[in-house]
C-alpha cells in the first residue's frame, strides 16, 4: 500500500509505504530519500520545530548512497537534532560524487540536481 501525504521531516510531497514490523512506517521522499519512523519519532518531529531538518534530509540521503534504509525512532532523532552542518569541502565532495554517478558520454552536458 502506498499513499500520497507530506514527508515528516521535510514537508513536501512524498510516499507513505504503508506501516512495518512494530510501529514502524517506510517513506519515500524525493529530497530526504527512503527512511522508516516510529511512531515516537513522528510525534517528535510533529511537535520541535528546533531540529535541523536539511541536516536530517541529507543524513538520511547519506545512510541511503551507503545502501541503508535508516530506520528513524524516538533517540535517534532526538540525537540527530545536534547534527552540525558539513564543512564546504564535505558539500563539494558530496556534490562530486552525485556528479559522478551520472554516466554521459564525453563532451555532454552535464545537469545536476540542486543539493540542498
């Protein structure tokens, strides 16, 4: 079952995947990638507005290049909230390494995707 509701994290248009083992529910959002929530993790990003949610997107984006569905609960979320901003070297290595995983043919125009 899939349906079509707001990402929990982010907000925008996304995937609900139906529930999981337990209280767990997959998502998949086209900014933050695929993850699962518990339901203590939805409440927590329902109710503080304080957490770095672009930080929580691109965590989520990096456990999925590294061929993890993360699984979001009550502590982990809560620990994700002191999540610091990457260098500008750690942003530009990331950028060139989605850059790279675009296979074109030599001399073609190469248009990437607005990292936020």
């Amino acid at each position: 079952m899939t349906d079509a509701a707001k990402c929990p994290n982010c907000g925008i248009q996304a995937t609900f995947k139906g529930p999981r083992d337990g209280d767990r529910s997959g998502w998949f959002c086209g900014r933050c990638g695929e993850f699962e929530l518990t339901g203590t993790a939805g409440s927590i990003l329902r109710t503080r507005q304080d957490l770095p949610r672009p930080l929580i997107s691109g965590w989520i984006q990096d456990q999925n290049r590294a061929g993890v569905t993360p699984s979001l609960g009550g502590n982990n979320v809560n620990a994700l909230g002191s999540l610091t901003r990457p260098s500008l070297r750690e942003r530009l290595d990331r950028y060139l390494l989605a850059a790279g995983s675009f296979r074109q043919p030599w001399g073609a125009t190469l248009t990437l995707p607005t990292m936020r």
